[in-house]
C-alpha cells in the first residue's frame, strides 16, 4: 500500500522576503523572537515617552536612567509571566481574537505589580503621574498592534507553507482519516500533515488471527514511510475500542523518534472543551468544564449583591411611585408571584410587579402577547419599559436570581420546551437573570414556534460558554440603553 500524501506545503516562489524570513525562525526561536519584540518594545516605549514627556512638560529630558529602569522592570514582569503562561508558543499566534484580552489582563496586572513596588520602595513620588498613564496606554496600544502584525505575518507564512506549529503524519483507517480532516481541519491550526498512511480496514474490524498478519504488513509499511518523511508527531486515527490495534501500533511506533497521539474519538466531536484531566496517578478525558468556576461564581456573587443593592436604594422612590400607580388602576396585589426553575433546576418564587389580571401557576399558563387583553393600563406601560421586572432585584438579593442570566420560564413552558429543544435543560446550569443575552438581542416575548425558542436557547447558551463580568457590565448596559432589548416587549 503506497503512502499517499494528502497535503503538501511548499513555499511559492512568489514568496516575499519577510515571509522567507519568518519561516527561517524554529518553533524555539520564533518564541524567543516574540519575547525579545515584547521586551524591547516596552524599554523602548518607557525611554520614549519619559523623554517626550518631560520634555513637553518641564523643558528637558528628565532622568533617563529611571525611564529604562521602569521599562527593564515592566519588561520583565510583562514577558516572564507570558513564558509561565506559554503564551510564547508558535500556536497561539495563528489566532488574533484572544490576545487582546489576554495582552491587556496581563498588562494591568503588571501596572499593578509596578505601583505597589514603587510604594513599598517609597519612589512612587519620583514619577510624574502623567508619564506613567502616558507609558501605560502607548505601550499596551503597541502590545496590541504587534500581536495583530506577527499573527498575520504567521497566517500569511503558514499559508504559503513556509511555518508550521507541527509537522505530523496520520495514521489510521480512510474513515477515520477522512473525518478528522474534514472536522479539525488540521491545516488551520498550524499542523502540517506531511503524509498519511491508510490502514487496511481489516486490519482494526477482522477477527485476531487475519486482523494481526494484515496490521504487522501495514504497520511494516508506514514505519518505512514515517522514517523517510521525519514527521514530529504521529496521529493514530483508529476507534479506541480497538484496544490491541492501538497497543500495537504504539510499540510499533515507539522505535521511532516521534511523538505518538492518540487521536480524538468521533464521539469528542461533539463537545468543544475537551481536556486530559489528572488526579494522581489517575487520568481521564473531562468532557465539559463547570459553566463557572468557584472563583467565577464568587465573582459573579459578589457583582450581583453590590450592584442589586445600590440599584435597590436608587430605585426606591420608582418603585413606591409604581406600586401606588399599580393600586390605583385595578384591585388585586402589587406584586405577582410565579413559581420558575432556578440554578439546577430548583424551583423558586420570581417577584414581578403585576401587570396583568391574570394570576396563572398551574399546569397550564397563556403566555403574554401582543394586545393581551389580560394587561392592566399601567401593566402595559410597565412591560414596555421593563419596569415590571426591578423587584426582581429581590430575588438577586436572597440567591435565586442573578443580574444577568438565561430568563427563566413559568414551569409548564419549561416542561414543553424541554421535551422539544435539545439541550434546553442546560440553561438552568447558571441561575436565571432579570436580563440575558438572548433578551439584549431581540429574542424575547411570546414563544410560538420552535425557531423562536431554539434561537432564544442558542444565545442564552452562548452566554453560559462565554461568560465573563464585562460581558455581565456590557449586557446590563445594553438592557437599559438598547432599542432591541424593549423588542417584543407586551
């Protein structure tokens, strides 16, 4: 069986000379070079600005010495911690998105570190105020340009063939082969498949006899192969069932100077943040992580009872002002009071000013329209503004609510929306909120269609993957100056 190749990467002839030259760095080097631009950009940028700023500011240049002595201090603070982080290594630079929120954490944390060194030092008082907000913000501006300059220098290099995080060769079943390329897409993650090796299907599904005379010919053939193409690393794209097939292979391969991996089941496919997790001696595969944190929960804990709190002061007068207005327009009680899931789906009573002159919690509840004749004159007014939804505020107070969060449901929306949207249940992994991400984005309102809840539970989703305080700060934001959140509101 002839090794066939399924990408080749050769630098074109039309390459410029800044990608050859980029291409000439190792994966060592290249980290190396990254750390040296880091550094010597912010010396640089710390003389610089001392000397323009003092010289605007005071007619002369000011004490050099002390602007490189800031500038190797900050220096090392900002790439040392990036080389415990690995943020040095050649793949993390085939994607611009995360650098800048890791580049500007990192830069914070060492303005910190720099200001708490110069009080305990008691030199703080030796540097102008203005340098040192100047030094921040054009530092952390170049930080940021240069991570977008190398990483498209590196996609562009990569393009042409020229760089690779990895150089590998696959071996496995057609199948299998096919199905990570076509997922994982290799390629795009810096790893150059040099060549690949197709197993003889029999060879993983025959029984032991016929199955192991066909494995050492195949085998026999791809060591020969993977010796004359020098790959890094080598995939085994086989099902882990096949527990003697992969034993196998792996003493087979050990006589090589190469990596061996066990490539993903197809099963993993369908989950995104899969880790090698170990305890000891034991190691598994950890499919999901815990939507937050212990220290992500207290973080969000914390927001939630500082901000609910002062908003609760501030809106005292509104709130008195409302129930007055809501004893005025018709009989009954100012507040309505629903049973809804909460975190882990344990049901909790939610705090709304009443808007309607229905009072529903049973097996079956209608949801609210548009025109519902069940609105009360201010309740209508109410529901516009999403004024009905502050003494929830109350519910963020004693836990079962959070500012943000997926909005949650009466209990008999939940059983049926549960029943037809795959993976609905998974809202309830966070506590509900008085606003979300799918609200901030239109979807929120009456539910009649299937579309409209799988769009509703795609973003509230995307919310729990991706949650963050900023991402809490700018959502709240939006609630309140966005024309999309008040959509569909009635």
């Amino acid at each position: 069986m002839n090794l066939q190749p399924t990408y080749t990467l050769a630098a074109s002839p039309q390459t410029g000379p800044l990608l050859r030259g980029w291409a000439l760095l190792s994966r060592g080097t290249f980290s190396t070079a990254i750390f040296l631009i880091d550094v010597a950009w912010i010396i640089a940028t710390s003389f610089f600005t001392g000397v323009v700023y003092y010289h605007l500011a005071y007619g002369d240049i000011g004490l050099v010495s002390a602007y490189v002595q800031v500038g190797v201090l900050a220096a090392s603070i900002f790439a040392i911690s990036n080389v415990f982080r690995g943020e040095y290594r050649l793949p993390n630079f085939f994607a611009f998105k995360p650098h800048a929120r890791r580049t500007i954490q990192l830069w914070n944390v060492t303005l910190i570190c720099l200001l708490m060194l110069g009080f305990l030092a008691q030199i703080s008082v030796d540097y102008s105020r203005g340098w040192i907000v100047l030094f921040y913000f054009v530092t952390l501006a170049g930080l940021i340009v240069l991570r977008f300059l190398i990483v498209r220098i590196t996609a562009m290099a990569r393009a042409a063939g020229l760089i690779s995080a990895q150089r590998i060769c696959l071996i496995g079943t057609g199948a299998h082969i096919g199905a990570f390329i076509q997922h994982y897409e290799p390629w795009a993650l810096g790893l150059n498949v040099v060549g690949c090796r197709f197993l003889t299907p029999v060879a993983v599904t025959a029984p032991a006899e016929t199955r192991q005379v066909v494995l050492d010919r195949d085998l026999a053939e791809a060591v020969i192969s993977v010796r004359s193409l020098e790959p890094d690393a080598i995939y085994l794209l086989v099902p882990w069932s096949a527990t003697d097939v992969i034993d196998r292979c792996a003493k087979t391969f050990l006589a090589l100077p190469v990596e061996i991996h066990l490539g993903p089941e197809q099963i993993l496919h369908k989950f995104d943040d899969v880790e090698l997790a170990k305890v000891g001696p034991l190691a598994s595969l950890q499919l999901t992580r815990l939507p937050l944190s212990r220290a992500e929960v207290m973080r969000k804990r914390f927001f939630d009872l500082v901000c609910a709190a002062i908003a609760l002061i501030a809106l005292t007068p509104l709130l008195i002002a409302v129930a007055i207005l809501i004893k005025l327009d018709s009989p009954g009680p100012i507040f309505f009071v629903q049973r809804r899931y909460g975190f882990n789906q344990q049901p909790f009573r939610i705090i709304k000013f009443r808007t309607m002159r229905a009072f529903e919690d049973g097996a079956i509840v209608l949801q609210a329209r548009r025109d519902d004749p069940r609105l009360t004159k201010i309740g209508r007014w109410l529901r516009r503004w999403n004024i009905d939804e502050i003494p929830q505020l109350f519910n963020v107070l004693t836990g079962d609510m959070s500012l943000v969060g997926p909005r949650p449901h009466a209990l008999s929306h939940d059983h049926d929306f549960e029943g037809r949207i795959s993976l609905y249940a998974r809202r309830h992994n966070v506590k509900p909120g008085i606003t979300g991400w799918a609200q901030i984005n239109g979807y929120r309102g009456e539910i009649d269609s299937d579309e409209k809840i799988r769009k509703r539970v795609e973003y509230d989703l995307f919310y729990i993957d991706n949650w963050s305080l900023w991402l809490d700060l700018k959502i709240i934001a939006r609630t309140v100056l966005s024309r999309t959140a008040y959509r569909n509101a009635y």
